[in-house]
C-alpha cells in the first residue's frame, strides 16, 4: 500500500449520480440519504465515489473511515501481466513494476475513484453498482458489479458483492476500510486476533509462492495480544476457516469498542498505514492468477455467463457488552 494520490485514469462509468436518483423506497422519512444507523450507536455515511464507506462514528466518535470498494483486483498481480485462457493480459501498472488493486493512476484502483450509481436505499440497506468497460486498465470483458451494505440494529454492517461478466476476466474485490478503534490516532491499547495461522512471504511485495506458519514471527495473532505498533504490515493471513466457509477472520479491540470479521473469503490482508489505522481486508491470494500453488484456496478468474459472490461482515460492538 502507499498514501499518496493521483488522479485516476478510467474507463468505468464516473458520471455523477443526481441527488434525487433514489428509488422511492427512500421517501420514508426515516431515510437519510447515504447514511445507516443501528440502535447500538452505530453510524455509518457512505459516498457515491468508490461506493465507499465515508466514516464510522460509534456513540459519537470516529472509528473507521475511507472504506472504498477495491476492484476489478485487490491487492497486487506482478509486472501487470496474466495469462487467462492462453491470452496474456498486460494491465495498468500502479505501484513500481506492479498492478495494485485494478491498476489505474490511483494506488485506489479504478473502482475506488469512479462515481458508482445508487440503486437502492432502505432503512438498513444501500446499494451501489459500477459497469467496468471491456478492457478497462487492461481487463477483458465489460464488468457490472454490485455492492450492498446492510447495517443491523446491533452494529454488523455487512457488504455484499455480485458481479458478471460478458468475457472471462479476474475479479477480486474487497473494501480498504481504514480502523482507528479508539479514534486516537495512535496504535496504543488496540489488541489484535487473526483466525489464521498462516501467512504468505512476500518478495518485492508479491508472493513467493509459499505458505508458512505465523508461529516466532510478528504476524502471530492466533491468540489475541496487544498490537505491535513498532512493525510494519502489509501481508496476507491465511484464514484458518474451511474453503469457500463464511467464518471469523479477526477481532480488532480497543478501549471502549470492538470490531469483529467475517467473511467467505480464504484471505485476510493485514495494513498498517503508520497514522493510527488498521485495515483489515479480506480477498483472495494475492497475485493468485500468477501462482498456480493457490488455486486449492479458489480462483480469481470469473467465466462469462458465472455470477460472482461474496460477503464480507464487521460487527462493531462495545467492549464488555
């Protein structure tokens, strides 16, 4: 990951939706727009750019904030280059030598900058899509995706993704939602749980291909423990659960609330961005198009005519509660 920022280059559709473009389940004046809220506390604002999560506040207080939508691919495929169905594919190189999160000139990636259309918006739900052009930053087939978030009375704000397509292509997403638990800019008295006992090594921020054990290394979050705010993170666990299972994948604490992590994905990254925020984004393997050795956790690559799916979940709670 990198903070800085560009201006992105795009082939999806960025026009910008109109304020009134709800559908009329959003006259119910219960209904703010872009905005859910839960009995617990709980508040979450959401943006039409990225269809991104704007901000969390929890009793008040900022806990979370900028969780964009990630895609076509999170993460990074290396030298922007995959071979699908015999045909190599070069995408937009955004980060060094790299492809990072769908390419673009923004570290973002295409989806996180473009301006998804609202669909829908309920009283604990709102719904977003994109279509993502054939060969946009280099991908094949014309894409359209849809994200949903549902927010329960209890604080689960859960996101759901679909997404079809007219050519075989890869399809990864996930959202950058940036933790700040205690809303303190500081990494001090945030414990930390990681469902898996695994991780991915890395060299020049791609896989090597192996999986190791966390066991003697600062990614050993198997049994909860304070979080080393003095090392550097930018890594995938491998989850513990079972293959293609929706289970827990972490457990952020601070002081006074908590978050946990669902999810049906294999994969967790892990993201420490050194201003007090954690990310905590569930995927696939990284680069798994280029590494064969990952395909018994599941595969990227979306078929014509298949639909996509997955859902992601974080339960926001008060500690003790």
């Amino acid at each position: 990951e990198t903070s800085s920022s560009v201006e992105p280059s795009i082939s999806s559709d960025t026009s910008t939706p109109s304020s009134n473009s709800l559908t009329p389940s959003s006259s119910d004046p219960k209904i703010i727009d872009n905005q859910l809220s839960a009995a617990n506390g709980l508040k979450v604002y959401f943006k039409e750019q990225g269809a991104r999560i704007d901000k969390i506040e929890f009793d008040g207080k900022q806990i979370a904030k900028d969780g964009f939508t990630v895609g076509r691919v999170a993460n990074r495929i290396a030298g922007g280059k995959f071979t699908l169905n015999g045909t190599q594919y070069s995408v937009t190189k955004n980060d060094g030598n790299n492809s990072l999160h769908g390419g673009g000139r923004s570290w973002q990636g295409p989806f996180a900058t473009a301006n998804w259309k609202k669909e829908e918006q309920t009283i604990n739900s709102i719904k977003y899509s994109i279509v993502s052009q054939d060969k946009d930053n280099g991908y094949p087939g014309e894409m359209k995706m849809f994200v949903t978030y549902t927010l329960s009375e209890t604080g689960e704000l859960s996101i759901e993704y679909s997404a079809t397509t007219t050519q075989d292509t890869l399809c990864n997403p996930t959202n950058h939602l940036f933790i700040d638990i205690n809303g303190s800019r500081s990494y001090s008295n945030v414990k930390l749980q990681v469902a898996g006992s695994n991780y991915t090594p890395l060299q020049n921020q791609i896989p090597t291909g192996e999986v190791k054990s966390v066991s003697g290394t600062k990614f050993d979050y198997i049994d909860e423990k304070a979080f080393k705010s003095s090392e550097s993170y930018d890594d995938n666990y491998v989850l513990d659960k079972a293959k293609d299972t929706y289970g827990k994948a972490a457990t952020l604490t601070g002081t006074q609330y908590k978050v946990d992590v669902y999810t049906d994905r294999p994969g967790l990254q892990l993201y420490k961005d050194g201003s007090g925020n954690i990310c905590l984004e569930t995927q696939m393997m990284p680069d798994a198009i280029n590494h064969p050795e990952f395909d018994k956790y599941g595969t990227t690559v979306l078929k014509a005519g298949e639909a996509f799916t997955s859902k992601t979940a974080y339960h926001f709670s008060k500690v003790g509660a």
